[in-house]
C-alpha cells in the first residue's frame, strides 16, 4: 500500500488522505478557537491551514485512481 501510513509496529494502515483530514480538522478547529479569542490574524492563518490540508486530502483521494 503505497498511500498508507504504518502506524507503530502494527499493519494497521491509515490512508494519507485521512490524515490531511484530520489535520484539516484540528486546523479548522483551532481557527474557530483563536477567532472567538479576538487573535484574528492567527485565526486566518489556522483557516488558511485547515483549507489546504483538506484540499490536499481531496487531492490525494480522488486524484490517485
């Protein structure tokens, strides 16, 4: 599986695309945490994040087949 990560010594495969979605999540996450917190730019730049890391896991998903 050239898509997968190898977790531990396991052979427990997580797909590439779901961990940039999980990334993108926690990112969103902590964009909606730092724009109630008033501190704007860091909340943009969180937003920016998130949405990258969810475009690459689209990316990664739907453009491999």
């Amino acid at each position: 599986m050239a898509n997968s990560i190898l977790v531990g010594d396991t052979l427990a495969h997580i797909p590439v695309s779901i961990v940039y979605l999980g990334i993108g999540i926690l990112a969103l996450a902590e964009a909606v945490h730092k724009v109630r917190q008033m501190d704007l730019f860091s909340g943009y730049a969180a937003a920016a994040h998130a949405t990258l890391a969810i475009l690459l896991a689209a990316i990664h998903q739907f453009g491999s087949h």
